[in-house]
C-alpha cells in the first residue's frame, strides 16, 4: 500500500523520500498504458518499498500497482501461471494455496510485489535455488512508448527483462513456473561461527540453509528448512512470541543506539537468550517472518568458494562500528540472467545491516571494501555505491543490457538519478 504524508513518500526503511508530482493507480493493463503515454519525465513504479537505494524514487511520475493484482491464469498440470505485477508475494501464495501450488523458493519477507521482486534480483536461499527472477517463463512490459511487449523464454531478450530494476518498462504480469504445494520444518540453533564455516558444504546438504553471524559474539544462529509430509502448522503462540521478539530487538537496538560502547555487552547477551526452535507448516507460513524492527542493509553476491573468508574478513571490519544487527548469510544457484548478480556462478549472498536510527556510511564503505576484495556484485535492492564503470567490470553482458535498454526506453524515461549512475555512470 503506497503511502503518502503531506504529498511525501519513504521507503521501508526511512532512507529514500520523493515528493512525485503526479501518483497513479492504475486497475487495467489499458489504464498503464495511457499513464506511460502520458507520462512527463521521469516515471517509477513504487513497489512495497523494500529496496533500500533510491531504485523507486520519482518526484514526477508514480505509479502504484496495488489495485493491479491477482492470478490472471492458472494452468495445475504444468504448473504454470500467470499474475498480474502488482500482487504482493504473500497474496500470491496464498492464491496459489486454492489450486494445491507454491513457488519453489522464495526469501523471508513476502510484503513485496511480484514485480518488485524479480526487478530487484530478490533471492531466497538454498544451493539448488537461483534468483527468483529464475522461476519467471515469461512477462509482459509496457514499454516507454506506451506498448506492450510480450517476452517468454526462449526470446534473446527475455532474460534482458527478468533483472532489469524496472529500466526496460513497466512490468504488466508475469507468468512464473511454480511447484506442487509442499510443507517445511524448520529448525533454528545456535552454533560456534567458526564451526559453521568449517562445515559450510554439510550444512549445504539441506534444502535451504542460512545463518546470522552476531557481531561481538562468536555465536551464529543456524537455520535449516526441509520439506515434511509431519502435520502442524505455526499457531498463536508463534505469532505472539515473533511479535516479543520484534519489541524486545527493537529496545535493544534503542539502547545500543543511545550507548554505543554498550553494543557488544548487548549483543552478547542477546546471543546468550538463543535456543534451539523447530516448527512445521506450510511452506507459505514457514519462509516469511516479520521484520518489524527497521534496518539499512548492503548486501553483496560472492563466488560460493569465497564464502568463508568473506565471513572472516567482515568480523573484523564490522564490530568496530559497534553494530547490532546481525551478519547474515544465504547461498544462491548460478543462474544465465544478464545483470542478476548470480550471472554465471554459485554464490554465497553476504548481507550487512545496521539499526536505521544509525549512520552506516562509514560501516558501508568498510564492508564494500572486503566484497570487492572478492568480486562481489552487490544486490540492487540494497545500498552500495557502485555505477555503471563498476558494472561493466562485473558483469560479462553489462553492455548488451545497456543496449537493450537504450533500445527501449531511448529518452531515459524511466531513469531517476540512481539509476543513471547505474546504467549511465
């Protein structure tokens, strides 16, 4: 739901505000693309807000897809449907619950909308899973002249749409393959660090598995998912102690905020107070979990063999910034997507967050600096301060994308300054 106080819009996290000139609702595809025609400058889709770079922003036009929603087609057998960009991944899911499917992957927050998410290269985690822009088969855009384009897969340009931050046109629906639906039991521990980096490819044997580094602490709280026929699901009393944790994190982060020397005693024993969790239920109420304390995050892809001494780099660059929020970490398959930042190897996802009250300038600039020791491509919904010189670097295709996009969108339409450093440089 976008929101707008005194005619100003914010993202999630408080660090990218617009005040657009014009806001749009449209309910039709015809409706979107009278407002791309018509549209004065620079045009951007608002999304869920969760990009924490200014992906968005636009203080001209913006366009809002919320009443743009749903399944527009479900084919069970193949396993094959098609939504409109504008649905939000949790009514996704829980659209695809009445036909017995389920995506195969998704990461732990589901307030993002479809086409937010596969623009941004949003990823889960697991070594057999890629992107989810990789469970796209096919999408359809308006581009800047007001058409639409019709791209599945197979076409030379369709994987120039599956990433793309919203620079080719405005995504119409997608159409995803999607699996038959599935249950999850999930188990949380806590672990030495140092033993979990030790054995990285046997915790990788799991179906999905992440871990949280805890910064002035050699503690990592361990996450392992793996599909289950068992019975249950996530109750009230789970609800309820998510929503304890949330207040209880928030209070801890507002006391290390106001002392900073008091951040590694207060992580400590937030480590302390971990114990191991196992729940079971449907895939759709497993991944997601409520974010409700705001952060900043850089996060950044490195080749999966590089991995553990990332890990080791960043213990030592992050706890002099007296940091709370932990370190977190996530595996992602190769995938063939032009600028996905798993374009052609295995990765390892490495994120680094910072309470949002704080200044993280200094500890992104320090982080930034160990990821780039490892040729790492930093995910486009997070903050980093790379352009399009860094890119062309980084990615084998940069310049084919390039021209595919200036092919497109030949005026810059939908360009904010962000996205002209990033493209244009």
């Amino acid at each position: 739901m976008l929101h707008l106080t005194e005619g100003t819009w914010e993202n999630w996290s408080g660090s990218v505000r617009a005040r657009p000139r014009s806001v749009h609702y449209p309910e039709t595809e015809a409706e979107l693309r009278t407002v791309v025609e018509r549209a004065d400058g620079t045009l951007r889709v608002a999304g869920a807000g969760h990009s924490f770079p200014p992906v968005a922003k636009s203080d001209e036009t913006f366009v809002s897809l919320e009443r743009y929603t749903g399944l527009v087609d479900v084919d069970r057998e193949a396993r094959r449907v098609t939504v409109r960009a504008g649905t939000p991944l949790s009514a996704l899911t829980a659209a695809l619950a009445d036909h017995g499917l389920m995506l195969e992957n998704m990461g732990d927050i589901d307030d993002q909308s479809v086409a937010g998410a596969l623009s941004t290269g949003t990823h889960g985690t697991g070594t057999d899973f890629g992107v989810m822009s990789t469970q796209a088969a096919g999408m359809r855009l308006v581009t800047a002249d007001g058409e639409t384009l019709e791209l599945e897969a197979g076409d030379d340009r369709f994987p120039f749409a599956q990433v793309s931050l919203g620079s080719l046109g405005v995504v119409s629906t997608v159409t995803l393959d999607v699996a038959a639906d599935y249950r999850l039991r999930e188990r949380k521990f806590p672990a030495p660090v140092d033993d979990v980096l030790a054995n990285l490819e046997s915790y990788r044997d799991h179906r999905n598995f992440e871990f949280w580094w805890f910064p002035h602490t050699d503690t990592a709280l361990v996450k392992i998912l793996e599909e289950t026929d068992a019975p249950g699901r996530p109750g009230r009393r789970d609800a309820v102690e998510e929503r304890l944790e949330n207040l209880a994190w928030e209070g801890l982060c507002r006391a290390g905020y106001r002392v900073r020397s008091a951040a590694p005693l207060l992580n400590r024993f937030t480590a302390a107070t971990f114990s191991e969790s196992e729940r079971v239920g449907p895939a759709r109420e497993i991944y997601p979990t409520t974010r409700a304390v705001r952060f900043n995050e850089t996060e950044y892809g490195v080749p999966r063999s590089d991995a553990a001494a990332v890990l080791e780099d960043l213990r030592g660059v992050v706890e002099p910034h007296d940091v709370m929020f932990p370190v977190e970490f996530r595996d992602v398959a190769a995938d063939s997507i032009p600028i996905s930042p798993a374009y052609g190897r295995d990765s390892a996802f490495v994120a680094v967050h910072a309470y949002h009250r704080r200044d993280q300038e200094g500890l992104l600039r320090d982080a930034e600096a160990v990821f780039d020791r490892h040729d790492g491509r930093p995910h486009w919904g997070k903050h980093h301060t790379k352009t399009a010189s860094d890119f062309e670097a980084l990615y084998p295709r940069w310049g084919e994308f390039c021209e595919v996009r200036e092919e497109l969108d030949p005026e810059g339409l939908f360009l904010n300054d962000h996205l002209r450093d990033v493209f244009e440089g």
